[in-house]
C-alpha cells in the first residue's frame, strides 16, 4: 500500500507546479516541463528548442484533447506552432467547428436561423500569444504553464468550463530567433550566482540583443504589411481559427509592476463599442484574481488602442477583443528594482500565467455575450458597405505592379479584391482595367479596409489637445505609435472610393500573393513562363517596383542590361528614367526564355521591340544610356547603427528586392578594402565614434572614384556633421545645428510666458510619426518609377535645408506649407519649419556621389515608395 506521502505525490506535480495554483491536482500522465527540460516552470528562461519540445511532449502525452500545428519556419529554421487545446469531443470533431467559426466569420449568406444555431454550439476561440520579442522572456515560461495545467489540472472546475465552452490556442514562442539571441547572450554573460545589478553584463546584451527577429524586425508591427515569415504564418493561423479573444504577452520595463486593460487614450475609431467595452469584464476579472494573489498592477495608461498593426490589434479588424498584458522584465533571473524590490524571472511567469487562465477562463464564462458581439461587429461592418460607397478602387497609372502588390497585400489579410474585368469608370475618370483593382466594401472586413486604405484615421479631439498642451510645457507627448500607415499614400497608389462600378473580375487569390519571390524565396513559386516573343532589337522592361527588382534579378543573373537616363517615346508609348534595355545582340539565344521567368516571378511588364528607331526624346544608344552591373553593396553593420534601420534595410535589399550585400560589423569597417564595393549603405544611426577621420578620407577618396555613399535618417544628420553631406540639420526656428543661440532679448513689455521658459536651444518640434507629401524631380534617376508626387513617413525631429545648386540637387523635398500634410498629426510649430526641406539629396563627389535620405526609406518595410527611392540609389547610381 503506498503511504500518504507517496499517494500526494502520485496526483500531484512537483512544489514548482503546485504554485501555479495553490490545491490544484495535475495528473501525473501528463509531463512537467521538468521532466522533459530538467527544470520548472519558473527555474530557468527555458531555450526555443526546449519550449516547442515541450510543447510537443504535452501533445504527445493529450492527443485527444490537443492539435498541434507547425505554421512557420522562422528565417533561421526554428518551427513556430500553436497548440490547439479543447474538450476531446470538440477536438474529435474540430474541422467541423472550424467550418462553424468560419461561416460564422462571414454572415453575409447566414439566415437569423442559421446564426442562432450556430451561436448556440459553436465555442468562443481564445488566442494566447507569448514573447514576439525575443528578450521577453516570461511569456513563454507562462505559456508552458498554462497549456500543462489546462491539460494536467484534474477536479478544476474552472478547467473545466474553459475546455467545455472554448477552445484555447497558445503560440508559446512567437520568436523564436529573438530568444535564441537572447538566451545565447544572457548564458555567456552570467556570473556564478543571478546578478541582481541592472548594469551587469547579463542585463546588457550586446548589439542587437533579441527583440528582434533574424531581419530584427519588431514582429509586433508586421501584422498587416506581412514582411516576415512569422508573421505571414501566424496571420494564416488567425484566418484559420477566427480568435474572438487575442491576449499578447509582453514585458516592459524592470520597475514596472504589470498592466492589462482597459487601455490608454486615444482608440482606434474603426474598432467596435461593443469590443471596447468588454475590455472592462476581462480587466475586472483579472484585477480581482491579481487582488487575491497580492500582485501589482495599472491600467488606462501607456498602452493605447490606436495603431492596427499589432498582434493583438489586428484581429480587431475582424471583431475580436484583442488586449496587451505587460509584465515588468526581469532581463534574467533576476533585478534588483530602482525601489530596491527583487523581481524574479519566476514572478513574471507566475503573473503572465495567472492573466492567461483567467483570460480564457473570463471569455469561457462569457461566450454567448462575445459570439453575439463578434457577430454584431461583422454584420454591422457589411452594413457599412451597403449605405456607403460600395467599393475602393486601387490605381497606379505609373506603376501598376504597385496597385496589384497592394491589391495582394490585402488579400494576404483575408481581404477580397478583385480584378477590374475592363476599363473601370471612378472619380469621373476611365481607369485602364490593368492598373486598377476593385475592394468591395460589403464584407466582413469593411473596418479593416478603412483602416489601412484611408487616407487618415483620426485620433480624439481631447486627446490631441491635450497632447498640445503637454508640449507647450516641454513635456513628452502620450503618442505611443505612429499617427498615420495610410497604405495607397505610402505605396503611391490611388485609393478612389465609388459607387459599384460594375468592373469586378476574377478575385485575387491567396496563391497569388503567395507567388510573389520575397514570399516563395528564390523560385518565385514560377517553376516555368511562356517564352517572350522574339525581338529583333530586345526588350524594354519599364522601371516601377516590379521592373526594379526583375533587374535586379537580371543581373544578378548575369544578363546585359542598361538603364535609360531620360525620358523617350517609342511606337507611341512613352518610357520614363530608368527604364531598362536588355539588346538581344548582348545577351544571347536564350534571352526570351531567361527573361520571360524573371518578369514572370516578379510581374514585371516586358516590352519587345523590333525597331529602336526613336522619335522624340532620347536615342537608346545616346550618351544618356548607362550600363548596369549587379551592384557590390556593403551594408553597414552593427553598432552605432540602430538595429531597426539595419534590419529594415538589409531585408529590403535580400528579400524584398534580391539584392546581395555584404554585411560589415561598424567596429570593422576600416579593414574593408572599399574598392571591392561599389556602393556602401549607412542605415540611421550616429556613426561619429565608429568612422574616424581616416575613415572619412578613405570615403571621400572612393566616392570620387565612382562608389555611392548611401545615408538615411540618422546618419544622413551624421554625415552632414562629418562634413560629407553638404548641408546642415536646423534647430528650432530654423537655426542651423552649431550656431550659438540667439542672445536673450530685455523685453519692452510683460513677458510671454511660455516664451520666457522654453530653453533657447532646442531640436525642432518632433513628429509623432505622419505622413508629409514630397515632391520629386521625376528628370533626375533617383526618381525613376515616380510621377513626381509620394507620401513619405516622416518621425522626429530632423529638418534639412536644402542643398545649394552649386553643392547637388534636392532631388526629393516636402511640400509647402499648404499641401504638406497628407496624413497624421503634424503639430502646428513644425509645419513651417518642415515645409519645402529636403529630403531626398543627390550630391556629386567626383566621378560618385552621396546619396541622402533624411528619413528611412525602408521604415517597417511597408514604406514602398521610398524603398522604391532606396534601390533606385543602389541599382542606378553606380557609374554614374
């Protein structure tokens, strides 16, 4: 007979477990992560290879009541999974309640009968989402904790009622690369014994630590443009499953305690009442268990409901709750807090793991409310479109490969767009059937749509005013994100609302955007393409965002192709800057066939000619014609560079538009032999320690003889004071960086008084992320693919004049005052010092140049526009 002591021990986990819980029994046939990783739930910041193993084991050990899905690989070849956890009758028939979810998901053929039906059997989907930034580390401990006690837990009536009225997704690692780099870092950095100081060497990761991914994208701001692989997976999932419930597990900062909502002013306009307001059921739910567990907590501040591109904001689009839940970050075992508290790696699990059970415990209690609000939402939506303009038409007459990406984007969101089946009537206009695409209006996604096509989603009134108050006293302003995402004015695409023009054709679908090659990798998903008619002369492949990156592809490849320097017109059609020539005497018999697969996989146009035999404008064998080779680029890595720009643009250059580069760690750049590269890229970033005064020599002599110098942002402001870049960054009013400040005035009267406090030497008023309209000489090559007009997503407070005739040209500058904001909050202060700056400029250094940017051209990926600009500077500057 076994004894007491032995019986407990059979029906009950080891002390790590038992405090999840206080008095839970686990059943013993389910195993404890310190079975499989040798360690418990709040011992050790657990490996990815250990947290999806584990995962694994708890499936392994519950196949009746789990479903375990692969739905990514991230770009290191770590697996991405989200464990499916429900009643085993549930689960036995889950494709069958997915099929509910879905037709639920879209009541636009859904009787009232049909929904009642519905509502009554099917359950509500609650989504837990764990450490999308790599160095928060709790997330993932917690969620190894709640699928083990939503499996292991016996006798939980709480349990219970979540598995009989839900099924819970939990994505343990979200990132998984982010925390590899973590944990390798904190593993080489510890002492003997957990350092509690926040200065030590476990607490300071070096470059770039691991929020980031593989690209060091925030992962956290990729969910409508879908640049990363891990996020393209996850949307998938989403679509899938239709959450009605999306918790993401975060940390913050060490001395915080932790927060869940009700969030922070302002609130997305396009999110629902109804969803809004059930934030305060989910809030007090928790409050009270954090209450009777003694644990901290805030709430109505920092975090806000604004910007849709988070994970937990995206899936409100579609009318799910979606909330953020942040713990304090240990950034190890464990910190030694500013108020001398000791926070532990273990605390923040305990507490991540206690918001996640009562999150779906909450919405279990509560799904016939959230079901019916969640199909409230959507039907309301449909609504919308009925009573409105019927449909969104995207157009690009310039470049209609940007009109069909965006189209594609859209879909990838779940979105229907369809095709124009012939000449689309809109905005008094007849629109080419090729260049335009049709969004219809009456669907589930209706809100969605509005927030990522109009041209501004506008904040409260009592918000921005106070935000205007708050400056006026020197104090930083409540924005958490940006102001403005508006995707046709980053894109330069034409979002036209109309009535139904009666144009719609075949519906784009998933595998369409699924072809595109930053999507499929180096095949493009186009195993074979028609070959391209035979042409006497060759081809013309005109430039845009698809020519661009076919050319490069055409180099890469080794093909002879030459770039137009100006504008001509041949058979009656007109051809801009940049267009590409690819002669057929240069290039060999099997040109058609190479070049019919890279325009296929890139769907760029490809123009055979017979006869270069030009009327008006320039002769295709003239002066203005320039060679093209496959570009050596040297990207400037690590720091001083920041690791978002870095990212950013090392993504745009191999993924986005498949260009090879060298990536060259800062602290390494003087032993590069810069003549084996012909253009160097300087992401943003203040590069004054890492680039001596040998080094700038060194870059100043290559430049003459022929490489390009590429800046952004930051390290455009860099090399302004370097003395490269032949301009200067303002202070506030339009003083240059450097001038001393202007002597106080004795006043003749009583003093203003907010005059009388600002400090006099200051940077110019910030902008909260907007959008500002730029003008672009479409005559210089570094507008190729452009009509002279873009939006251009401007943050901070930088403000360049603009380059003197003598010293380049302003190739790029925003507009004036009158037209300059497109979209966002630009406060009144900066308007005028912003207006007619540069922001694009073009400056000869001898047979080279330098190339400047005052903003990132590569911002999040989904500032195509400009990252048009970008690689303009990288394909065509070369031997120019």
């Amino acid at each position: 007979m076994l004894s007491t002591l032995a019986l407990a021990a059979a029906i009950q986990l080891p002390a790590q477990a038992q405090e999840l819980v206080p008095g839970t029994r686990y059943d013993p046939d389910i195993p404890t992560l310190e079975e499989v990783a040798g360690h418990g739930f709040r011992e050790v910041v657990t490996p990815p290879d250990d947290v999806i193993r584990y995962i694994e084991a708890l499936a392994a050990a519950a196949p009746e009541r789990t479903r375990l899905i692969q739905y990514a690989e991230s770009w290191e070849g770590r697996p991405l999974v989200v464990l499916v956890i429900g009643s085993a009758e549930r689960m036995a028939r889950l494709d069958e309640v997915k099929a509910g979810i879905a037709r639920l998901a879209d009541p636009r053929r859904l009787s009232d009968e049909e929904a009642e039906a519905l509502l009554a059997e099917l359950p509500v989907v609650t989504a837990l989402m764990h450490s999308i930034h790599g160095d928060e580390i709790s997330p993932s401990g917690a969620a190894m904790a709640e699928a083990y006690h939503l499996l292991a837990a016996t006798g939980d009536p709480d349990v219970d009622l979540i598995l009989s009225e839900s099924l819970v997704l939990i994505d343990p690692l979200e990132n998984p690369d982010g925390r590899n780099r973590f944990v390798y870092q904190n593993s080489v950095a510890q002492a003997r014994w957990p350092d509690e100081a926040r200065v030590s060497a476990e607490h300071d990761p070096p470059w770039p630590g691991g929020r980031g991914n593989h690209y060091l994208f925030d992962l956290n701001r990729d969910l409508f443009i879908q640049s990363q692989v891990e996020t393209r997976g996850k949307v998938d999932v989403f679509l899938e499953f239709r959450p009605h419930i999306v918790a993401d597990l975060h940390e913050m900062g060490g001395d915080a305690t932790y927060f869940f909502p009700p969030t922070a002013p302002p609130s997305n306009p396009w999110f629902g009442e109804r969803q809004v307001a059930l934030m305060d059921v989910f809030g007090e739910a928790i409050a009270a268990r954090f209450d009777a567990r003694g644990f901290a907590y805030f709430n109505r501040d920092v975090y806000d409901l604004f910007y849709p591109g988070y994970v937990d904001m995206w899936p409100m689009g579609y009318g799910a709750l979606g909330m953020t839940y942040e713990q304090a970050g240990s950034g190890g075992l464990r910190l030694r807090q500013s108020d001398d508290d000791l926070l532990t790696y273990g605390d923040g699990v305990l507490h991540h793991f206690t918001a996640g059970i009562e999150t779906a415990l909450t919405a279990a209690r509560n799904r016939d409310r959230i079901l019916r609000d969640y199909l409230a939402y959507l039907r309301e939506g449909i609504a919308l479109g009925e009573r409105g303009p019927a449909e969104i038409v995207l157009h690009s007459a310039h470049d209609p490969g940007m009109a069909e990406r965006l189209a594609l984007m859209l879909v990838e969101n779940g979105i229907e767009v369809f095709r124009a089946a012939g000449p689309v009537t809109a905005d008094d206009r007849t629109l080419p059937a090729a260049s335009s695409f049709i969004v219809p209006l009456d669907q589930p996604a209706h809100r969605l749509i509005h927030n990522l096509l109009d041209a501004h989603v506008p904040m409260e009134e009592e918000f921005v005013q106070r935000q205007i108050e708050r400056r006026a006293n020197r104090q930083p302003d409540e924005i958490y994100d940006l102001t403005a995402w508006s995707q046709p004015l980053l894109w330069d695409v034409e979002a036209i609302e109309t009535a139904a023009t009666g144009a719609r054709g075949a519906a784009l679908t998933a595998s369409d955007a699924a072809a595109r090659p930053e999507v499929a990798g180096d095949a493009g998903g186009v195993e074979s393409a028609d070959p391209l008619p035979e042409a006497l002369v060759g081809y013309l492949v005109p430039w845009g965002t698809n020519g661009a990156a076919a050319v490069a592809e055409a180099l890469r490849e080794g093909l002879r192709v030459r770039a137009a320097g100006a504008e001509f017109t041949l058979d009656g059609r007109r051809f801009g800057v940049g267009t590409a020539i690819l002669r057929s005497a240069e290039n060999g018999p099997d040109l058609r066939h190479r070049l019919a697969g890279i325009a296929a996989r890139h769907r760029a146009e490809v123009v055979p000619i017979d006869d270069a035999y030009v009327r008006e404008g320039m002769s295709l064998g003239s002066r203005y014609v320039r060679a093209l080779r496959e570009p050596r680029v040297l990207l400037v890595y690590d720091a001083p560079g920041g690791s978002y720009s870095v990212g950013w643009t090392r993504y745009v250059l191999e993924r986005r538009y498949g260009q090879r580069a060298t990536a060259v760690r800062a602290s390494s750049l003087g032993r590069a032999r810069l003549s084996d590269y012909d253009v160097v890229v300087f992401p943003s970033g203040n590069y004054g320690s890492a680039v001596g005064e040998g080094m700038l020599d060194r870059l100043r002599a290559w430049m003459r003889d022929g490489g390009t110098l590429i800046t952004m942002a930051e390290s455009s402001r860099w090399a302004s004071r370097a003395g490269l870049l032949a301009t200067d960054t303002e202070r506030r009013g339009g003083r240059a960086e450097g001038d001393d400040p202007p002597e106080p005035e004795t006043p003749e009267q009583p003093i203003e008084y907010l005059d009388a406090i600002s400090p006099a030497d200051e940077s110019p008023e910030g902008v909260p992320g907007a959008i500002l309209r730029t003008l672009l000489d479409t005559e210089h090559w570094l507008a190729a693919g452009t009509d002279g007009e873009i939006g251009v997503l401007v943050t901070g407070s930088r403000v360049f004049r603009p380059v003197t005739l003598d010293e380049g040209t302003n190739v790029g500058r925003y507009a004036d005052l009158e037209d300059l904001v497109l979209s966002g909050i630009v406060w009144e202060e900066s308007r005028p010092q912003l207006a007619s700056k540069a922001f694009l400029i073009h400056q000869p250094v001898g047979r080279g140049q330098l190339v400047a940017f005052a903003e990132d051209p590569n911002y999040r990926a989904y500032t195509e526009a400009t990252q048009l600009l970008f690689m303009n500077a990288v394909l065509l500057g070369p031997g120019r």
